[in-house]
C-alpha cells in the first residue's frame, strides 16, 4: 500500500514534464509510510493523495510567509546598520581638543 500511495502521491505533485516534484521526495516517503499505515482500502488512496497535497501546500505557504518575513526583517536590520556606518562616515566625531582628559600628561 505504501508504495501505491507514494506513486500517487509523487504523481499529484509532479510537473507532468520531467517529473519534477514539488515536494522532496524524502517527504513523500514519509507521508506515504504514514498514511499506508492508516488507509487498508485502495478507494480511500485517491481521497487521502489529495488531502495530504492540500496540508503540504498550507504547511509550505506558512514556511515561506514565515521565511520571507525573517528576511524581510534581516534586510531592515541590515538597512538600519548600514545606514548609521554612513552617517558615521559622513560625519566624524571631532579629534580631542587640547586639554581633552585623553590628552593632558599626568
């Protein structure tokens, strides 16, 4: 059964060209080992491929919001670093005046 679901599976997710998926193929591994152990019928196959493509999307559409977020963030702190190296460049604090503490012998 595991082997039936995996060959559907890699079917409903492949690019119909070179047969190319878009999920990794350890992943579908893994589902197919998951659900062979649930489905005892080959009439429930078609019905679990489709919900197990459906969650896969979902779960995938939350990692790249939540990857494209922390990138986003990344790219704002960079932003902001960068920015205050410039302006530290564009202006230079003043060298110590005559009398300055770091300057006086003691």
């Amino acid at each position: 059964m595991k082997e039936k679901i995996f060959l559907k599976l890699k079917a409903a997710v492949s690019d119909g060209k070179n047969g190319l998926t878009s999920i990794a193929k350890k992943t579908l591994e893994a589902y197919s080992e998951i659900y062979g152990k649930k489905i005892t019928d080959e009439s429930q196959i078609d019905t679990e491929v489709e919900s197990i493509v459906s969650m896969h999307k979902k779960v995938q559409a939350n990692i790249n919001s939540v990857s494209a977020k922390a990138v986003s963030d990344r790219e704002k702190a960079l932003k902001a670093e960068h920015e205050k190296a410039i302006e530290v460049l564009k202006n230079p604090q003043k060298e110590d005046e005559p009398g300055d503490i770091h300057t006086q012998k003691i």
